[in-house]
C-alpha cells in the first residue's frame, strides 16, 4: 500500500481542503466545491510550471478514485487508505458521480490561467507549498523543540547539523541546492522583515534561531549550505554524451 499511496500524491493535493475533520469532507454543492478547490489547483499548476505534476494528472488520479468507489468493497485496496476515508465520510460528494465532476473541472480548469492568477490572493496554506524543504529544515531544527535548539549551538552550527545529517550520503548538491532556491524565492516574494516574520514565524511557527531579521536569517542560510557545496563538492558536473560522466 506504500506504493499506491504515493501514487495518489496529486489528488490528495487537490483535495487537501476537505480532510480537515473540522469539515463534512467533500461537498456535494459543486459551487462549493468549486471555490474550494481553487488554491489546491493554483498549488498543482504551480508545480507544474516548475516541472512537476500538472492538474490533468490530478484529475485522472480522482477518476481513479470514482472508480475504485464504484467498485465497493473490492476498490478500497485500488487506492490510499486516506482518500477512501475521506470518499467514505463525504456522503454525495464522495460518490463517483460526484468525483467524476470534480475531474472534469478541473480539466478545463486551466483556461484562462492568467487571470485566474491575477485575480487571486493565496492561502497561507498554498504559499507553504512553495518552499517544502525550507520549513522542513526549519521546522525539524529551529521550529519547538528543534535539534539545533536542544543543542544550544550557535546559528551556523545549528545549520551545521542539517549539512551534517546529508554529507555523509554524497547527497548534498541534490538536498541543498532547492533549500537555497527557496530561501531566494522567500526573499523575492515577502521582502521585507515584517512580511517575512510574518509569514515564517507568526503563520507558520518555524523559527528563525537567534536572529530578529528573517531576510538576514534565510541569506544565512543560503550562505552556509553554498559555502559547504563550493569547499566540499565543487561546480555540479554533468554529462552530455560528447565527454565522460563524474558526479557533482
């Protein structure tokens, strides 16, 4: 079941706003379940545009989930534990019919993307999805009760800790080189150290170690995990068929 439910990974993004069990799971309104779905499809075509899954394979995964509820009993093992539940508990909005609808909207749901975006002011929730190794790192180290706090190191060497967990497995330049990307894209979107310190610390409860000024904290950050890529693994290398191969 490992393997299916990662197979599912785009529609339990869609439909991340209906498993909150503060709600009654998918509505069977579709006007409803319409306006909700937005963020979730802003959040997949925003994956899609940097090379990663795209809403028309989130709409065949929901297809996917229709069928295996038309199915019955028999289908509960075609997909995620989690996604049957939530059909399960939605009442009509998790019979196929109404999933089937939800896939065809969101296959047309890309026309007109531009204004779509311009017109939209996102969620908390839909930011945090652009930066997933960033408050991973922060949340595991710096957040409550975080291993760099426990140890009452000092910013760099807290930072150290992170570097420390993935050198030894030769994976650096493909672990830190996206953490650095996040922090330049946090920098370029929030700005300044209000916005910043409210998006990081008062949304999202991650910490930012000693430091008052997240613009300073994140540039830390990026500078530590670029210093340990240039001293220990040098320019990424590649090959291009016309020379030999040598990893980064």
């Amino acid at each position: 079941m490992h393997e299916v439910h990662f197979r599912y990974a785009a529609a339990r993004t869609l439909l991340a706003p209906f498993f909150s069990r503060a709600t009654p799971g998918i509505p069977a309104d579709p006007a409803a379940r319409e306006a909700a779905l937005q963020a979730p499809l802003r959040v997949l075509w925003d994956r899609s545009e940097r090379g990663g899954v795209n809403v028309y394979e989130a709409a065949q995964e929901v297809r996917g989930l229709a069928d295996a509820v038309a199915a019955g009993v028999v289908g509960a093992s075609r997909v995620p534990d989690d996604l049957w539940e939530l059909a399960a508990r939605s009442g009509p909005g998790g019979e196929p019919s109404a999933l089937q609808e939800i896939a065809a909207y969101v296959d047309t749901w890309q026309a007109s993307i531009d204004q779509k975006l311009a017109a939209a002011e996102p969620t908390v929730w839909e930011l945090s999805q652009r930066f997933p190794k960033l408050t991973g790192m922060l949340d595991l180290y710096f957040g409550q009760d975080g291993i760099a706090l426990e140890e009452d190191l000092s910013d760099e060497d807290g930072i150290g800790l992170y570097v420390a967990t993935w050198h030894p497995l030769g994976a650096c330049s493909w672990r830190f080189s996206p953490v650095v990307a996040e922090c330049a894209e946090a920098l370029a979107l929030f700005q300044d150290d209000t916005t910043l310190r409210r998006f990081f610390a008062d949304e999202l409860g991650l910490g930012s170690g000693s430091h008052t000024s997240w613009s300073a904290w994140l540039t830390l950050i990026s500078e530590v995990l670029t210093t340990h890529l240039r001293q220990e693994h040098g320019p990424c290398s590649w090959t291009s068929g016309r020379e030999g191969h040598s990893p980064c």
